[in-house]
C-alpha cells in the first residue's frame, strides 16, 4: 500500500516500480497534464463575471487563466465572434503535481458527502474527467459567486481502464469501485 502522505513524485515512483515487473516500463501509464475550465454560460456579456471567473481559476490552479473566444458568431445562440465562452488552465510538470496533491489531500476531503469518485468517468483514451459543481470546495477560492468547473486528467500510455484507475488510485485519488458518484456541496 502507497502511504498517503508521500509527495506526488515518490506514490509515482512506488506505483511505477510494482508495474515494472509486470509489463514493458514503456507502458507504464504516466499523468501529461491536468486542465481545469469553466464555461461562462450566460454570462458571455458580464465582463466583470469573466474576470471573476478567470481570477478564481487563477486562485484554484496557481497558473494564469486563459480566456476561450469563440470564433465565428452563432446567432441561434445570441453570441458573436470574439465573446469569450469560457476560461481555462492547462497545468504540467511541477504545478500540475502540486496541484494534484492540494486537490488529493485538501480539496477532495472538503467535500460534504464523498463516497468516491465514479469509475465511469473515464473517456475512450482512458483520461479522466470529473465535474466540480461549485468552486468552493478549493481551499484558494474566496467563493464570493458560485460556479462549476471541469478538471480533466490526461492520462498518456494507459491501454485499459484498469491501468489508468489504477495509476488514479496509487496517487491518492478516492475512486468508488462500485461506480457511485460524488456529491459535490459544503
């Protein structure tokens, strides 16, 4: 068993070593990144609603936010060329490990009612994505206005879901084997 409180590189290096036995090193599943968005909805025509957004992903990722313009206008959806539709963070390396640990150990336990992550959250290249219905649970968040995010693990060389949820599991993420969900309020 990996001990929790081990830093992000050490689980790793734990859960790599007992799969290197096993199979090829090479197809050894390893986290390329993680990115956090939040589409802006309704609120494409607030511009202080945007910045709002942008700051607390900002706050919550510890890297700049980037604004998604859209890029040609829609009329049937009341938007035009250049409206911003959404905010995004993609982390790597260094921050995205150290946000993986605040997100495993701080921001996950302060969930009201978590029974697990649900298991049927993988895509079909087995990255994981898991949807975050208010912001406040993130310890870096000042929650003065609530909205939802997604954060989407990319998963490189994973050839099952199994290996995957498992890699998921070796770094301290609460997966629910029995495919429960999360109810994600304070």
């Amino acid at each position: 068993m990996i001990p929790a409180v081990a830093p992000f590189d050490e689980r790793y290096k734990m859960f790599y070593n007992e799969h290197k036995k096993k199979c090829n090193p090479m197809r050894i599943p390893v986290i390329k990144s993680v990115s956090l968005s939040a589409g802006c909805g309704k609120f494409h025509k607030d511009s202080k609603k945007i910045d709002y957004i942008c700051e607390e992903l900002t706050n919550i990722a510890g890297q700049k936010a980037v604004l998604s313009r859209i890029q040609e206008s829609i009329s049937n959806f009341n938007v035009r060329e250049g409206a911003v539709v959404g905010v995004f963070v993609t982390l790597r390396g260094a921050s995205m490990k150290e946000f993986i640990d605040r997100l495993v150990f701080i921001d996950l336990p302060r969930m009201h009612k978590l029974t697990g992550l649900p298991l049927r959250s993988f895509d079909s290249r087995y990255n994981y994505n898991m949807g975050i219905e208010k912001q406040e649970i993130f310890l870096a968040s000042k929650a003065l206005d609530l909205f939802g995010l997604n954060i989407s693990i990319k998963i490189a060389r994973a050839y099952s879901e199994d290996m995957a949820a498992s890699l998921l599991e070796a770094i301290g993420l609460p997966l629910n084997k029995r495919g429960g969900g999360v109810h994600a309020s304070k």
